[in-house]
C-alpha cells in the first residue's frame, strides 16, 4: 500500500515555511544555485552545499554542524526505513482481515472499525502530533511516535474482540501519522537542493515499497505465524529502529512559528475565507474534489482489495499479493506522471492517470478468473491513482500565490484525509449489504469518472494545466 500523500505535501509545507534564511533554495531548474566562491576547490564547495545558514531569530537548524556526506546518507536512509515500515504496518490490517473472518466467525465488514481507525489515526497524528516536530525537532518526536507504532503493533497482536483491535489501531495510526510527516520532513530539510525533489520522492515511495515487501512475505508468516505473525514483525521492527532515530538523527530540525503568523481558529477561518473568495473559489473546490477521489479510491482498494479477491474465489496467499501489485503500480505511476509533471504536462498526467485507472477497474468487471490478469489490471489501477496524487500536488502547488499555498495545500489535504477515512467505511458498508466485487470495483468506476470530469471543468476554469509542474 502507498502512503498518504496528502501527508508528503503537509511535511513538505511545514520544511517550506521555514524562515527564508534558513530554507534552502527551491530546485527549480531556473532557480537559484549554490557556485563556488572564485578559487574554491571543489570539496570545500561541497561543503558548502552541505552546510546550513543560520536561522532567523527564533528558527531552528538541523544540526549545529554542516552534515558530513556520509551523515547526510544516513539520515535519508533512516528516514526511508521509517516510510517502509510504516507501509508494512498499514497493510497488515487488510491482509489480516479474510482470516480475522474465518478464526473469529464474523463477517468482514464487522472489521470496517478496525481498519478505518488506521486511516483516522494517521490523520489525527499527521496534524496534531507531527507539527510538535516543527517545535521541538524532529529526532524526539520521529523517535517516540515510532516507538509508538511498534508498541500498539505488539499490543494489537493480543486482541481478541473488534473492539481492542480498533483501539489499538488508532493508535497505531497516530504513531504512524506523526513519524511518516517528520521523516519526510527531515529527508527534505537534510537533502541537498539540486537533489530534494528527488530524495522526497524516493524517501515517500519507501511506504509502497514496505507494502511490497510486506506483500511478498505475508504469505509465509501467515502460514506459520497466523495474523498475530505480522503484528509482532510490525511491532518489534519499530522498536529495533527507534534507538538507531534517537542516536542517529541530529538534533534539533523544524523551526519555531514565525513571530506575527496568523494562528488559531481566526487564522484559519480567514484563510479559508480567502480560498473560497473570488477569484480561487472554483479552483479550491476542484482541488478538494480532486484529492477527495484519489485517496477515496486509493484506500477503499488497499483497505478491502484482499477480502474482495478471496470473496471472489481466490485463494488468501493470492489475495494478499494483489496490494502487492497494487502498491507496485503506484511506485511505476507516481514516477511515470512525476516526470509528465516535471515537463509541464500536467493536463496529460491528470486525464490518463483518472483514463488508466478507469478503464482498468472496467477491465476487472468482465477480465477472466486468470491470476495474472487480474494482478496486471490491479497494478494499473494502482499507477493511475497513485500516480494521479503526485501530480496533484504539482498543480495544488502551481494554482495558489505564496501566500495562500500553504494554507490551500493544507486544507486540500484535509479533504484527501476526508476521503481516505471514509474510504474503508464506504466498502465495509457495501460488503454489508450484500454487493459482489464486481458491484464494489463498478461504484470506483463512477468515482474515478467524476475525478476525469473535474479535470475538465479544473482545465476551463482553473489555472491553466500546462502551467503547472516543473
């Protein structure tokens, strides 16, 4: 399963808003670079790029010191290991839910609860828990969240009824919220300016790859582990790396609230006052439908795909594989349309991210019992959508002027949340009542449907498509 993304472009929003002495220049091919001074040599101008400016008053620096080369990869590869294990912990719960069923003597959909806690927490931790690293630096709040991951990972391993299950996953997901933000956070504040585009994307797509990886071996640890198999490996994971955040990460990171920013609920209200004015009223209400659809249609997929498919005849190693596929064609889309973006051709990224989608979940409808098959249509349903929520954020970014994106990325993220929370509810709610999984895979037809059409409408009313990206 991939990570939020509506999380990534929060992180990214926070490392932006950084005094401007502090931040590092934005890798814009036009934009500003790092030259060496006349008779420099060039280790020194590396040093240079590795080195930090001082903060404004009341700011915070990574570290005290300029990063070694050698430290500044270790601090992005924590971090990558931080995004892959929080994308093994988000998958278990679906993978576990066809045995939960069959072990407990309870239908599927009693376990709707437990899996749309995981959502809820991680959105409650990506924005009441994770700004704290902002405050207080990243390596404490990265360090304990996760350990809290690992914990309520452990703790979820002994559940016996929905009800602690629920719990325990919410908290497992408010873990999971704060440390994803503040690891994508701090791969972006540490990574060099020609290379932070590229590092955050990579560090990101680690949460897919950890549900590749989680998909390859689920199989294995449910044969001879059961579920309470990958909860342990979910728990004690977390745990073995929460020492190496403490002691490997530099300290301090984030910086502290720029004196005279617009707080509270008034600073809220007149922000949203201002999106919803003329002239970015329609353009903010398409942003939000835009996210809404993708992270809607992405977890109804990642949260049922597995019981779907075993309801559907497959068997339950099979089934666990499909978020396997599904995650992998999210890593191959988001880098396929990341680069459509980078060239401006965000238009092209949007209408065949929604078409790919689209036409491959009406392919599932009448595609034959054939295991490949329907793994390769799972995967490019996993390339359009994925892939579609790399490119809104390119054009999220592109539409508002600098003193609205922060708050318009912000509150289109909230709506991405929205739909990621209610996504699980939504198919627990039609496994339910009785739908088949061709009736479930035809309703995310008519979503992804309604994300083409507001391309369109975005395309006549918004800003202009080719103007974003790059």
């Amino acid at each position: 399963m991939v990570g939020d993304p509506g999380r990534q472009r929060g992180a990214a929003v926070r490392a932006d808003s950084r005094p401007a002495r502090q931040r590092h220049p934005l890798p814009h091919p036009r934009g500003p670079v790092l030259p060496a001074a006349a008779g420099q040599p060039p280790r020194a101008a590396l040093a240079r790029r590795h080195a930090r400016a001082e903060p404004a008053a009341g700011g915070r620096r990574v570290s005290d010191a300029p990063l070694s080369a050698a430290r500044h990869w270790w601090v992005i590869l924590l971090c990558s290991l931080v995004c892959l294990l929080d994308g093994y912990d988000v998958l278990v719960a679906p993978i576990s839910v066809p045995v939960w069923s069959e072990q407990w003597q309870l239908q599927a959909s009693a376990f709707t609860p437990a899996l749309a806690a995981t959502v809820l927490g991680m959105a409650l931790g990506a924005v009441f828990i994770a700004p704290l690293g902002d405050r207080h630096g990243r390596r404490p709040v990265l360090a304990l969240s996760f350990a809290v991951v690992g914990v309520a990972s452990l703790m979820t391993a002994r559940a016996d009824s929905v009800l602690e299950l629920t719990l325990y996953r919410v908290v497992t997901g408010l873990g999971m919220g704060a440390s994803l933000t503040n690891a994508l956070a701090l791969a972006s504040e540490v990574a060099l300016p020609h290379l932070r585009t590229r590092i955050t994307v990579w560090v990101y797509s680690m949460s897919a790859v950890g549900s590749i990886i989680g998909g390859l071996v689920a199989p294995a640890i449910l044969e001879r582990l059961s579920w309470q198999g990958l909860f342990y490996t979910g728990g004690v994971l977390p745990l073995a790396l929460a020492p190496l955040l403490w002691f490997g990460l530099p300290a301090g990171g984030g910086s502290a609230p720029a004196a005279g920013a617009a707080g509270g609920l008034a600073g809220i209200m007149r922000n949203l006052g201002a999106l919803l004015a003329a002239p970015y009223r329609a353009t903010t209400l398409l942003l939000w439908l835009f996210y809404f659809v993708c992270l809607f249609t992405m977890y109804v997929i990642s949260s049922w795909l597995p019981t779907l498919m075993h309801m559907n005849g497959w068997t339950l190693a099979a089934s666990v594989r499909g978020i396997m596929y599904f995650s992998l064609g999210g890593v191959l889309g988001g880098f396929v349309i990341g680069w459509l973006v980078d060239r401006r051709h965000t238009a092209l990224a949007l209408y065949g991210g929604f078409a790919v989608a689209g036409l491959a979940l009406l392919a599932l409808l009448v595609a034959p019992a054939d295991l490949f098959l329907w793994m390769s249509l799972v995967g490019l349903v996993g390339a359009g959508v994925v892939g579609v929520s790399y490119a809104i954020g390119a054009l999220a970014a592109a539409t508002y002027p600098a003193e609205l994106r922060a708050g318009g990325i912000g509150t289109a993220s909230a709506m991405g949340r929205l739909g990621a929370t209610l996504a699980p509810v939504f198919g627990g709610w039609l496994i339910a009542g009785g739908a088949s999984v061709l009736e479930i895979f035809a309703s995310l037809v008519a979503v992804v449907a309604l994300g083409l059409v507001a391309v369109f409408v975005f395309s006549r009313v918004g800003l202009p498509l080719r103007d974003a990206g790059g």
